[in-house]
C-alpha cells in the first residue's frame, strides 16, 4: 500500500483486522498476499486503534487470480481522502531493459512528466498513470503543470535497473504545497538475453497493457504510502 495523503498518520484493517499499524505519509509498505475475492479495506486515525467508527477512507479491493495490485491511499484532485487501485503489469521486460510507471495521485491539476529534461508524457490527470519501457540506467524525472515548464515536484534522480519496474506516484497537495514523489520497485521482471541491447528512444511507448499475467491461485496486494513520481497507458480503478 502507498500512503499518499500528508500529514495523516493511520492504521489499515483489511476484512476487519488491524493489518497497518501508524502507517506513515511516504510510506510503502512490503507485499501483502491475500485469496482472490474482494476485501474489505478501512482507514483510520493512528490514535484510532480499534478500528471502530467513522474510517478516514473506507472501500474495498476486488482481487481476481493471481492479480498484482497496488492500493493507494491517496487524495483525488479536489482534495478529497479516496483508496485507488492500480493493477500492475507483471510480463518481463527485455533484456538490459526497464519499466517506468507514472501515477497522478495527488491533489493536483493536469502535469507533465519530464525525463532528462523531455516531456515524456503529456497532460497526465489524477487518477491516470502511463508507462513507457527505457534501456537501463539513470533518468532525472521532475513534474511540471501541464504545458508549462512550472516545476512542480522534483527533479528526482531514479536508477533503472534490467528486468526492473520502477513506480513513481505524485502525492500530497497542491493546495497545502506537500506535493511529493513516493517510488515503488518491483524486481524480477526481465526476460533472458536475446541479444546484445542497441539501446532505443527514451520515450518508446508500447502498446496499452490491458491483459495482466494470471500466475497463481490467490491476488497480491500491494499496500503502501508515498512520498517521492513518470510513463505506457496503464488503468486504474478507483474504489
């Protein structure tokens, strides 16, 4: 779970058990692997131990099998407390590759993405995220407001390792000046050498990803807290 809202320290319930204790702003948490079916997920004030009352967020995720998703506590553009659910991509890069995933989660109008000075990707909008596929290395990614070259988070240093994917997410507000990048790795995604890599264009964009890795009997469920964020179009649902 990514924790994107500022200054709200709280504990998760899943299905009605504590499961996040004093769970921190621009915090991601390790995976947490549970049965295919919807869970019920409760978010509450870290004062609030019992998890009783009236939650911060209340909303469910729906895992189907062997589903990969992150959930994040985040705010919606207008400012308001929301849980968004991102199903991640879990084919192989190739070889000497990484995966770069932008996700607008902050309480922010429309921004682009810029990669080593670039606009990488153009006009992205809460709850929107987009990806793009690099050769490895180190980028510079920093946020403007869309069509402007106004910073508005960043720049931010990320190293691409092979068979990786890196998951920035724009958080905070905009408003109350917390906007931040929260980062999410995920290992163990490359494919084996085919060849010697001759490098491509930064921005390649692939395909939309829609058709998700089915690998096990249950859902892995991501659940996090962000702090620090760029893109291939990929969905998210909101719950």
């Amino acid at each position: 779970m990514i924790h994107g809202i500022p200054n709200t320290p709280v504990n998760v319930f899943v299905n009605g058990k504590s499961t996040l204790k004093d769970f921190q702003p621009g915090t991601v948490t390790d995976p947490l692997k549970l049965p295919a079916g919807s869970h019920e997920i409760k978010v509450f004030p870290a004062k609030n131990t019992a998890g009783t009352g009236t939650p911060v967020i209340a909303g469910s995720a729906k895992l189907t099998v062997g589903e990969n998703v992150s959930l994040v506590a985040n705010l919606t553009s207008s400012g308001k407390p929301a849980l968004t659910t991102f199903v991640n991509d879990t084919t192989a890069t190739a070889a000497g590759k990484a995966r770069v995933v932008v996700r607008h989660t902050a309480a922010a109008p429309a921004v682009d993405v810029r990669v080593n000075g670039k606009v990488a990707f153009k006009g992205l909008t809460n709850p929107k995220a987009a990806n793009a596929t690099l050769p490895a290395g180190s980028i510079k990614a920093d946020v403007t407001l869309a069509g402007t070259s106004t910073v508005a988070i960043g720049p931010a240093e990320l190293n691409l390792k092979a068979g990786t994917e890196t998951i920035v997410y724009a958080i905070g507000s905009a408003e109350q000046k917390t906007l931040a990048l929260a980062v999410q790795t995920r290992t163990d995604l490359g494919a084996p050498p085919t060849g010697v890599p001759t490098g491509s264009s930064l921005v390649d964009q692939g395909e939309p990803a829609y058709v998700w890795a089915l690998l096990g009997a249950g859902g892995l469920l991501i659940l996090g807290g962000g702090a620090v964020g760029a893109s291939r179009v990929s969905r998210s649902r909101r719950s």
